[in-house]
C-alpha cells in the first residue's frame, strides 16, 4: 500500500533505529567477545572499559524509532494515534536517525583496523544481505507491485539505513587517509550545493538525498571519536547544546515538520546529539537502563523486526485507536524484538549472511550449556556483522 510505504519506509519514519545501533551487535553481556566483524553500531567485545553510553544512545534511539513507526502505521489503519505520542514522535524527529548514525560512525576506526577485503566482505555479509533480506520480507505486507521499483528497494523502505550504512563504510575506506572531520564538512557543502545546482531537496521521496545529508553525523561520529574516549564532553558545550536541542525541537512539533534550514539543520542537529552524549556518559549504571543497554547491543534485531510487526498489527488487529491500544502495540513489538534478540543464536542468517565458520559456531552454541551466560552462548552461535545497523526511522 503505498501510504504505508511511504510513511514506514521511508527515511523520516524512525530512526532513530537505529538502529541502530544499527549494525551487527553481539547478543551479549558485558565481557563477551565475538569472533565476528565489529559492526559500526555495535561495540564489539565489550571488556571492562566498555563504553555504556554508546549503547544506551542506541537502545533510547531504537525504542524511538519503534514508537515513531507505531504511530505513523496506527495514523494509517486506526485513524488516530494520542497527541501526546504525535507531538513527541514530532519533536524528536530531527535527532533519532542522527543519533543512530552518530554511534556508528564512532567504530569506523576500529572496522579500519582490518585488511580491505575483509572489512567490505563482512559489511556485504552485515549491512547488505539483511537489507536485500528484510526488504523483501516487507513486499508481501507492503505490496508486491514495489518489486520492480530499484529506488523503492534502495529508499522505499525502513531498511534504506543499512544501505546508507554500506555507503558511508564505503566511503570511510576509500578516504580513510584522510581526518573524518573533512569528510563530514565535504557532506554539508555537498547538501548545502544541491539546491544551488538546480536539484531540489527530496528528504521524504525515494530518490536518495538523505544519505548526503545523513552522511555528516556518521562522519562526524568518527571524527569525534577519539575526543569521546580520553573524556567526557564537558558541561560548557553539554548544556548551550540541550538547550539549542529543545528549542529546535518545540519548533519541529510547532511546524509538525522537521526543520530543513541549509547547513543550520545539521549543525543544530550535531550539537543535539554531542549534548545527549555528554548526557549519557555522565549517567551511573543504574540497574534499570540495563535493558535498554542490551537493546542498543544488539539494535540490528529490533530495528529489522519491529516494523513487520508493527504493520502486521495494524492491519489484522480490530482495536479502537487510543493511548491503551497505542501502549499494547508497543508491548507487543518491544517483546517480539526482545524474543527475536535471544532466538538470535540460531536465527542468525537473518541478519547477516551465513557463512561456514558461522555454523560452527551456531553448532557450539547448541553444544553449549543451558545456563551459560547469554554472551557466552551468543559468542558461540557467531553474532555476525549484522550488528552493523541498528535502526531507522521509517519516513526520513
């Protein structure tokens, strides 16, 4: 149905996905380490110093994005979805697919450190085969008519952020001789020149501009990187960068828009993102964000699974639209995607390409004891480079 496809699938749907995290991340516990390719979203084998910010960023990021694909399809089949959740889904459009991007960037240096064949094998294994994969999951739902339509599989879809994921990897190697910094500033001059050379700005469509003006907060994730790492970003620019992050945010539910000013947009955007980092690295371990930190640990899962559900629902499900369907909805699919990240082990040719070593590991896993820890277990079954997206915001 085209609505629902241009409304879940495209680019301004959900992003926030991270998807995250958006990439092939371990199903694991702090201290698990995989064999696999560290995808870009995902922090690889955590270890004593893992940084947990990274992945809270993307667990709040993936539960956004889920919340702001069930209200755009509930607007669709039901006719209504709570105001309070529409004003909220509004103001936080600008930042959800940033913030996802943002945390991936931050491991592209890593993902550097291997040898060029390997690096591009495991992102085709990681980025490209769950895209091609769960983009034609979404065809029965959506409609088979978009099977002949290269631009609906290329952007049509919520999957459009695994593809931009590819590219921007791409990009990071065939630059990696030069600072990120320069490669995020070229994306800004490129976006800002589009309108100047007669190509008019087309963030909602299905021709590709997003991934231009996407490609800044990946870069600049990287760049970022290391500055990140030595400390925490310091009040001075975490407190100007909320508060320019709320009132850019009052004026995107004010318009029911994103905001789309040349250069100004990311910029703004940027410092939101930075400010919620600064954020996030000063918050204690606090038992009760434990789950959304393994979410973001392994957002690929929830941001591939969440919309299928979503649209499954409110398609088959005769519920009245209010704030309690709007809630059960949500419990159903946050659940689903919680039960599709521990059936992981032994699904996980549904985000990234099966490969020999991967079945060995999946048969050590089925060896493994029942009431070994979950990173042990998810070590063994191989959670490949699917880890390398984690989520997405449908429309954008």
């Amino acid at each position: 149905m085209t609505s629902s496809t241009s409304s879940t699938a495209s680019p301004a749907t959900g992003s926030s996905a991270t998807g995250a995290g958006t990439e092939p991340g371990a199903t694991s516990q702090p201290g698990a380490r995989t064999s696999q390719d560290p995808s870009p979203a995902q922090e690889p084998a955590p270890g004593p110093s893992r940084e947990h910010w990274m992945d809270l960023l993307r667990g709040t990021a993936i539960l956004l994005v889920i919340a702001h694909h069930l209200r755009l399809v509930q607007q669709i089949w039901d006719g209504g979805t709570p105001w309070a959740m529409v004003e909220l889904s509004e103001a936080l459009a600008p930042f959800r697919m940033p913030a996802l991007l943002f945390a991936s960037g931050l491991l592209l240096a890593r993902s550097l450190r291997r040898p060029p064949g390997r690096f591009l094998a495991g992102k085709v294994r990681g980025l490209l085969w769950p895209w091609l994969l769960w983009s034609a999951v979404m065809l029965p739902i959506l409609g088979w008519g978009h099977a002949d339509e290269p631009l609906w599989w290329l952007n049509g879809m919520y999957t459009w952020f695994l593809a931009a994921l590819f590219c921007y990897y791409v990009i990071g190697l065939l630059t990696r001789r030069i600072h990120p910094g320069w490669v995020a500033l070229a994306s800004v001059v490129a976006w800002t020149a589009l309108p100047l050379l007669g190509v008019a700005h087309d963030m909602l469509g299905p021709r590709p501009d997003k991934f231009v003006f996407y490609a800044v907060f990946f870069f600049a994730g990287a760049a970022l990187r290391p500055l990140l790492a030595r400390r925490p970003v310091p009040w001075v620019v975490t407190v100007p960068a909320l508060a320019v992050a709320a009132a850019w945010a009052l004026h995107a539910a004010r318009i029911d828009a994103e905001p789309q000013v040349p250069v100004l947009t990311q910029v703004v955007v940027l410092l939101a993102v930075v400010g919620a980092v600064g954020v996030l690295q000063r918050l204690p371990r606090l038992r009760a964000l434990r789950p959304v930190e393994w979410l973001g640990r392994n957002s690929i899962v929830p941001y591939l699974v969440h919309l299928p559900v979503i649209e499954l629902l409110g398609r088959h499900v005769d519920l009245p639209a209010g704030p309690g369907t709007f809630a059960l909805y949500y419990a159903v699919a946050v659940g689903v995607c919680v039960l599709a990240v521990l059936l992981r082990p032994a699904t996980g040719f549904l985000y990234a390409f099966p490969t020999p070593s991967t079945a060995r590991r999946q048969r050590a896993s089925a060896d493994a004891p029942a009431d070994a820890p979950l990173a042990e277990r998810a070590a063994g079954a191989g959670a490949e480079p699917g880890r390398e997206a984690a989520g997405a915001r449908a429309r954008r």
